[in-house]
C-alpha cells in the first residue's frame, strides 16, 4: 500500500518549501502553477492535462493498491473458467490496448504488473 502521509506529516523543510494538497483530479488544474507535483498519471491524463513534453514522469513503481486484480468466493478458487478468463485478459491485445490509449498513448505513465512478474 502507499505511503499515507500529509503535509502535517513534514518535519523539516531547510529550503522553506511551499507544500499544498489537492485532490487527484484537480491536480491537472494545478500542474501550471507549481514547480513540481505528484500524483497519479490517470488524473492529468483524464483531466486532459498531459503533454508529452511537460516533463511528467512516472517512477516505475506499480502501487499495489491500484493494480488490476481478480477475486472470486472461495469455493471457485480452481475454477478452470476464471483462470481462462484472467489468461485471456492478460495476454489480450485489445486490452493492452484500451490500457495504452487511456493512459495518452504513452507507455511511460503505467506498468501492466503482469507482466512485470
């Protein structure tokens, strides 16, 4: 899971650092008027904020907490027919795809975990 810290959280800050907290979705609104900022690609993706040449990077760290992920009750654990499908899903061109074009077009702002095992 990630880190869960605020702002109230800071101890020391020597080069007297401004620090706001937006909501993820507002961060597209924000990107023009700070230096820096953090947050998940998705939100400036969504908001219709990115530009490939902004300088948004993201770190290569897939946050467990918003991985893909399948559940199923207990008693269907084995089940040939859900393995099939989570096989499918993974190695689907169509949804690699959809994934891509959610994310911009660009590869740099997500991981699919999956594949990183």
């Amino acid at each position: 899971m990630g880190f869960l810290g605020t702002v109230d959280d800071i101890v020391d800050n020597p080069r007297n650092l401004r620090f706001s907290e937006v909501e993820g979705p507002q961060l597209v609104r924000v990107t023009g008027d700070v230096d820096l900022a953090q947050g998940y690609p998705h939100f400036i993706v969504a908001g219709g904020g990115f530009d490939p040449t902004s300088g948004l990077i993201y770190s290569g760290i897939e946050d467990l907490q918003f991985n893909v992920g399948f559940v199923t009750r207990e008693d269907r654990k084995d089940d040939e027919t859900i393995a099939k499908f989570i096989e499918i899903f993974q190695n689907s061109q169509a949804v690699k795809d959809q994934i891509h074009d959610s994310f911009a077009g660009s590869d740099k702002l997500y991981l699919l975990a999956w594949l990183q095992r």
